[in-house]
C-alpha cells in the first residue's frame, strides 16, 4: 500500500504536468478536443491524490510501521478516531491533506462547469492545476509521507525495518476538536483558491464584464465561512485543551489564518462594488490575489520554523519553496495584471461622500490595516534580528494595544456600512437610520459607566455592539413591517419571507450580528480573574462566587494513557450547581502530559478549572481557576456567523404572487391588482 | 464518580438541569408582532447587560504575577511568565522557568524597586526579548507606527480615489455622446435590475 500511495502520488504529478502543458496548448491553438483532454487529466490528478490520501490513511488504520510517517505520529493503541487524525499531524501528512483539500475543490469546479464557460475554463483549469503541481511536487519530491524506515544491510543492499510500535500522537492533538479543526481550516485555505483561479484567468483571458465574480461569490464565501469557522474551532481548541484559561494567544499561526480572513472579508465586501456599479475592478482583482498569497504565505510562516510557535511543525527545507511558489505567483499577477490592466478600467463615478461606496472603501481600509498590523506584529521579530540583530519578542500585550482601536471601528463600521444607500444617503435618512440606534447606545454606555464600567475598550464595545444590533433589527423590523402588512402575515413571517428575498443582505446581517456577540464575548477579558492553589482532598477554594471542594482524587490506567483526575464539587450561595472533573493525563508512547480542563459555561462566565498535576515542591495536587466572563458569547456568535454564512448561500426565493403570475397566464388579472409585495427598498438597499 | 440525577455534558461534566423550553404558539398577527418586538427589545438588551454582566469585583492579583504578564516566559510555552501554563509538561505552569523570574521579580519589589525599574532590569540581564511587548523607543518605534502609518497611506489613497471619482462625475455628462444624465440612470438601474445576484 506505500508503494500504492507513492505510485498514485507519481502519476497524479504527471498528469499534472500534462493538464498544465496540454491546457496551455488548448489555450493557444483553440482545439476542442485538447481543452476536454486537459480539463480530464486534471481531474485524473484530483482521484489520483485521493487515492494516494486513501492509501495513507489505510497506512494508518492497519498501524503499518514501516512507514516513517506512521512511525512519527501513531501507536497501536491510539484509538482509530485519532489515527485518522495523524494524518495531518505532521509536515508531510498535512501537505498531502492540503493537496487532497484542494483536489477535491478542483474537481468539484471542473466538473460543474464542463462544457460551459469555453472562453474562461481552459485558463481557469490550468491555474489551479499549476497551485496542485507545486503541492504535488512537494508531496512526491520534498516531503513525501510515503518514506519507507530502512537501514544498510552487510550486503549493501537497503533492508526494511519493521517496527513493533509507533512514536504515538501528540497529547495536544488528541482531542476531538483537533480531528475537525484541521480539515475545516485547511478547507477554507485551500478553497481560497478558487477565486484567485478565476480572476488570474479572467485577467489574462480578457473575459468580459463581472461573470467571474458572479461565479465564484459562492466559492469564496464557502472558504471564507470555512476558514472564520476553523479559526474559532482552533480557538476552541486551545481553551478547552492547553488549559491557559484563554483561546487567542496571537501566536504566529492563528495570525496566519486569521490574515487571509481579513483580506477575504475584504474581497467579500468590495465586490459587491464591482457586481453593482463596476468599480473597483483592480482593487478586487489584487485583493483575491492577496488573499491566496497570504495563504500560502500563513502556511510558509507555519512550516519553515522562521517564526517561534507553540503549535508551528518543525524547521524543515521547506521554506524556500513556499517562498520561489510565492514568488513566482506574485510575478505571474503582476505581469498579467500590467498586461491587462486596461480591461480593468473602471468607468463609475461616486455621486456623494456619504455612500455605500465610500462605507466600503473604509471597510476595506479598515481590514486590510488590521491585516497589516498582524503582519508587522507577527514578523517585527524577524525584521528586528536582521535589522539590528537583536532578538525581541512581540506578544499579546502588542497586538491588544494595536488591534483593539482597529478592532472597534470595525465594528462600527459593521453598523453604519449596510444602512447607507448606494450613490447617496440624505441627512434625513441618515437620521432616521442611525439616530435612534445611536442615542440608545450612547444611553448604553452611560448606563454602563454608572454602573462603574471603567474601562474604556469596553465601554465603546458596549456602546458599538448595542448602536450595531439595533441598526440590524430595525433592518429586520422596517422590511418584515412592510410585507407582514401586505401580506397580512405575522411579523415572524414577515422576517423569514423578508430574509428568503434577499438571503445574501441578510444573510450578511446576521454575520454582522454574531460578529457583534464574539466582539461581547471578547471584552469579557478585561474582567477575567484566575486562582492556584494547592488543594489536597477536603480543601476549598473561593473565586468570584463560587466556592470550589475537592472532594476526592483517582487515577485510571488506559491503554492509551493513564490519567489523574480530581473530582471538584462547585457551589454558588450554598448550593451545589455542579461537579466538576479537571484531568491530568500521561501518555507513556511519547512521554508527554495533557490536560483536560473542566468548564462550567454559562451566557454569564465560564468557571474554568485545570488540574495542573502534583506540585514539583510539596507534591499535592494543584488546581487552577479561572473566571472567564461572556466566553461562551464568542462560541454563540461564531455559530450565528455560519448561520448567517450558510443563510447568504441559499438562492433567493421569488415572490410567490409574480412566479404564478408567470406560470399561469390565465389567472394573472386577478392576482396581479393586489400587487405582489415588493422587496422593501430602503436607502440602504444592497 | 458521576453523581446520580445529573444529567452528563460533553467533556463528562455534569450541569444542572435546565428547565425545558416552553413552547409558544404562532399567534395572529398584531399579537406575533408584539412579541416579535419583545424579542427584539431582548436581544438588544441582553447585547447590552452583557459586558455589565461580566463586571465582576477585579481579583486582587499580586502584583509580581501582573507585572509577570509583561515578561516572556522562555520555555518555549510562548507565553508570559506571569501565565506560564507549560503545556505538555507534567506541571501545568507556571513551569520552572517561569518561577525563577517571578520570584526575581518579587525579591526585586520587595527591595522597592519600581515597575519599570525591574522591568529594565530585565531587559539588561536578558535582552530585549525578555518584553512581551518591546519597548517604544528606536526602532522598535517602527513596531508601533508601522499600521498608523499604513492606515494614514490608505487613508490617503481613499481620499483620493474618493475625490477622482467625484471630479469625473462632472466631466461625465459633458463629453458624454449625447446621452443624458437621466437616461444613463435609467441604464444604470437597468443593469442593476438585470445583473443576477447569484
């Protein structure tokens, strides 16, 4: 099956090269016949990587260690669940995963649109089979997860080795979330290049008008909702397992996804210039091409060892690549672009300052300046040790200070943006939409300082995320209003036809709403508090007002593992609210320690308990507390962003009244005099 | 050791029972509307007390760990020595590494040194590393200004983008061939009507 696996990895290369070469000759000499040869050698490379991804994962499932690879990242007694995981523990296993990732976009895009779009396919095809050669050849040239353990014998001929037992799993892999983290986030990663792989080809083929942007809107938000939801479940991750009581530490590779997030939610909203009113046809074109730059630039930063991380693979050579592919792809935009750059003149005009235009020209101000600012954080170390020589260090107090303003106006602008009309808003729309939203947070942020809010990010939080969620549910409330009285509905009913009309606008309100819970969730930290203490059984411990019992400790051999866990009872005012079981487990294959942390969630605070072990001085076991206020707001929020996500996906449903009208010619007097309702058009209409 | 009459959440723990969601039947029209505002007003407010909801009295930490948090804990954890929680060690933190800076920083306060002082120390026994944060000064200076920067670039390229937009509105119609400013609205809106938003 190694052999299997590297074979299909061999072929699939080649087909690559042909898919590559024969596309670019179809693109040439026009021939039918090669353009369909081309467009089927790359989707014979798409099943082949499958079928090398198959036969890794078959690799791991029959615990075959003669693989190095499997060696490296497996163990006998890992439980299947985190076998499969393995596979994309390690450099080359998560390189192979990427490349699988991405066939399976590539295939699903070739076959959709076999036979339609001649003028732009052919180029599309050859750019995404160019971004898989370069993964290809690092799975079969580079770091192949294919190697084989083997030894010189006397003779000199190569002998195998087989050993009885892998190196196991990494502790801080083995957990749920980390089988269904890494595959959402490389989706969104690799789906990004969807986009690019239609813009680059829509520039170089000269392909009329914004048909390429219609045709990849839901591409993109596919892996831009991709790429939000794993940097949430990363998150997650890391509160629930590395048990430091926090879930963004701003290490180099959350700032790596979060990078091309920013750039996408760009692209996401400037393009609907473009789809408008035709403007900013090169701004749009240089925003998808950065957000796919960046993600091949996150995944360099994560596997080159050039940045420190806790979570970074290991230094490999494999730098230097990424860097020659990312070089590369920059030049191919730029002298594409140079060109070209005349079918990207734009020939729209902006009829007021105060516009939707002028809203998403900031916006995109906004997160592009947030990206940079993650950018220059994450490589300040890099460019201070070469500048100057001197090793700094960049962490969480730098970015809170930088990001948190950039931050806040992005929320409001997360407000304003939607509500102001294209071309031009009045003063007396401006009134109407904002003033009461606005007054009702001022009246908020007054309420708040009464109350002793002091600090100053939180309160402008409180301020923005109430101005923002009434913006949104006035939205909401103004458009059902309309159609529930038309219509003589409910106003329930009139929200739900109201969002089935235009599900990309409210779709995108309901993003905004659950950005404006995790922006909730996130001022929870300035009032976060944490206690350690030792806390042999009988003990207590008071955090805010809850009162901690340790009541008993046991210990539990698995095969897997053996772990130490200590049963804590938890009491508010008297009463006990629940028992709760932090955990401290040994994995003896790679002699490392893990912990399961034990959360009480509530909307208001998470009491968030590790068990740290035995202390190395007194050897009593060691709890550590934390009060972690509106977390699980940031987790509510992330699920309202899919929801919202998944909402803009849906086509929009036509009035019901003008679809009979067409279909039934005869009936359409009398439906047509009370007239259908129509879409509620406000200034800020999309 | 789970407790009997608790129902089991993920991750093993036990929560206490919830009182089931009553439910609530669609009612006509002026009345929905009314709870559908209710509902509305809710969601506003509990947006609103939430952040108030999290003020809870700030622990008095000591300040060894705060001043703790602006210091680099160098195990490899890539945290703070004041949050040290060494994952994948036997000990959760704060790890060995981290103790023996803490407790300089404490030998140092007690001899009443200030903040910034002790910080300063550190910078000259480790580096300027040893920050979590570099300081503000020289180069570093470029750390702090380098998005301001960035923001007052694009800023400016904003306002000029926005301002050429505007000019060629004027220019337009002038040279335009005949067609009127009404007509290549309608043409506009048109499009606008006709280009599908899928």
């Amino acid at each position: 099956m190694d052999l299997f696996g590297s074979f299909a990895l061999l072929l699939a290369f080649l087909c690559g090269l042909y898919a590559f070469g024969g596309g670019i000759a179809a693109i040439i000499t026009r021939r039918p016949l090669l353009i369909k040869s081309a467009r089927h050698a790359g989707m014979a490379v798409c099943v082949l990587i499958w079928l090398g991804f198959g036969s890794l994962a078959y690799l791991f499932l029959t615990d075959n260690f003669s693989m190095a690879y499997v060696v490296e990242h497996s163990n006998r007694t890992l439980p299947a669940f985190f076998k499969f995981a393995a596979i994309w523990a390690g450099q080359q296993g998560s390189l192979l995963f990427w490349s699988f990732l991405l066939s399976i976009y590539i295939f699903s895009v070739l076959f959709t649109y076999r036979g339609k779009h001649p003028e732009l396919m052919p180029y599309v095809g050859v750019v995404l089979v160019g971004v898989q050669l370069f993964f290809l050849t690092l799975n079969n040239f580079i770091a192949s997860p294919f190697q084989i353990l083997g030894s010189a014998a006397p003779s000199g001929a190569l002998q195998w080795i087989l050993r009885a037992d892998g190196n196991g799993l990494n502790p801080l892999l083995q957990y749920p979330e980390m089988v269904i983290h890494p595959p959402i986030l490389y989706s969104g990663y690799t789906g990004f290049t969807i986009p690019f792989a239609f813009a680059l080809a829509a520039l170089l083929g000269r392909y009329p008008g914004e048909k390429w942007i219609h045709l990849t809107r839901r591409w993109t938000m596919i892996a831009w909702g991709f790429q939000g939801v794993g940097i949430l479940l990363g998150a997650h991750w890391a509160y629930a397992v590395l048990g430091w009581g926090g879930y963004w530490m701003w290490d180099p590779v959350e700032n790596a996804s979060l990078m091309p997030w920013l750039t996408g939610t760009a692209f996401l909203h400037s393009v609907m210039m473009q789809e408008k009113r035709g403007m900013m046809r090169v701004w749009n074109v240089w925003l998808v091409f950065t957000t796919f730059l960046l993600t091949i630039f996150g995944t360099f930063l994560t596997r080159s060892g050039v940045v420190n991380s806790v979570h970074a693979f290991a230094q490999s050579r494999i730098g230097p690549w990424f860097l020659g592919f990312i070089g590369l792809v920059l030049l191919v935009c730029c002298v594409s672009f140079w060109r070209n750059r005349d079918y990207l003149r734009s020939d729209n005009t902006l009829d007021s300052l105060v516009s939707r235009e002028s809203s998403f020209l900031f916006n995109n101000l906004i997160l592009l300046v947030a990206c940079v600012a993650v950018i220059s954080g994450t490589l300040f170390p890099v460019l201070s040790e070469w500048v100057r020589g001197t090793k700094i260090s960049v962490g969480v107090p730098f970015f809170n200070l930088i990001n948190l303003p950039i931050g806040l106006f992005l929320l409001f602008l997360t407000g304003v943006g939607p509500l102001l009309a294209w071309r031009k808003t009045s003063l007396a729309s401006l009134r109407k939409n904002f003033g009461g939203p606005l007054l009702m947070g001022l009246v908020a942020g007054v309420v708040g300082r009464a109350l002793g809010l002091r600090n100053v990010y939180v309160t402008t939080c409180l301020i923005l995320s109430v101005f923002v969620t009434l913006t949104i549910l006035l939205e909401f409330y103004r458009g059902a209003r309309v159609i529930a009285a038309r219509g003589n509905c409910n106003l329930l009913s009139g929200v739900a036809q109201l969002t089935m009309r235009n599900t990309r606008r409210y779709g995108g309100y309901v993003v905004h709403f659950g950005i404006v819970l995790i922006f909730i969730g996130i001022s929870g930290t300035a009032f976060n508090q944490d206690k350690q203490a030792e806390m042999p059984p009988g003990a207590q411990m008071q955090i805010g007002s809850y009162r901690l019992t340790h009541q008993s400790f046991d210990s539990t051999e698995l095969p897997n593992y053996t772990s130490e866990r200590a049963t804590l009872a938890v009491d508010r005012g008297g009463k006990q609210i629940i028992m709760l079981y932090p955990e401290k487990r040994f994995y003896p294959s790679n002699q490392e320690s893990g912990t399961m942390v034990a959360i009480y969630s509530t909307l208001k605070e998470d009491l968030y308990v590790v068990y740290a072990g035995h202390s190395p001085e007194t050897q009593q076991p060691v709890i550590h507390a934390y009060l972690n206020p509106l977390v699980k707001w940031i987790w509510l929020g992330g699920a309202i962003v899919v929801l919202g996500t998944l909402l803009a996906l849906v086509p929009n449903r036509q009035p019901l009244l003008a679809l009979r009208t067409a279909a039934e010619p005869s009936r359409a007097a009398p439906l047509l005099s009370p007239a259908p309702a129509p879409v509620p058009h406000y200034d800020g209409h999309d | 050791m789970i407790s009997p009459g608790l129902p089991i959440s993920r991750k093993g723990l036990h929560v206490a029972p919830r009182p089931s969601e009553r439910h609530k039947p669609s009612g006509v029209s002026g009345i929905g509307n009314r709870r559908v505002c209710f509902c509305f007003l809710a969601l506003a407010a509990a947006c609103a007390a939430a952040p108030l909801l999290a003020q809870a009295p700030v622990q008095t930490t000591d300040r060894a760990r705060v001043l703790g948090k602006q210091l680099m804990c160098t195990c490899g954890c890539g945290d703070t020595a004041g949050s040290c929680s060494h994952p994948g060690a036997a000990f959760s933190g704060p790890c060995e590494v981290a103790k023996a800076k803490l407790k300089e920083v404490e030998e140092r306060m007690s001899r009443g040194e200030s903040d910034s002082a002790i910080l300063q120390a550190f910078v000259q026994e480790y580096g300027e590393s040893a920050l979590a944060a570099p300081p503000a000064r020289g180069f570093n200076w470029f750390a702090y200004t380098f998005p301001a920067l960035a923001f007052a670039f694009g800023l400016a390229l904003v306002l000029m983008i926005l301002r050429q937009w505007r000019q060629r509105i004027v220019v337009a119609p002038a040279s335009g061939p005949g067609v009127s400013a009404a007509m290549l609205e309608h043409a506009r809106r048109q499009i606008e009507r006709d280009v599908p938003e899928d």
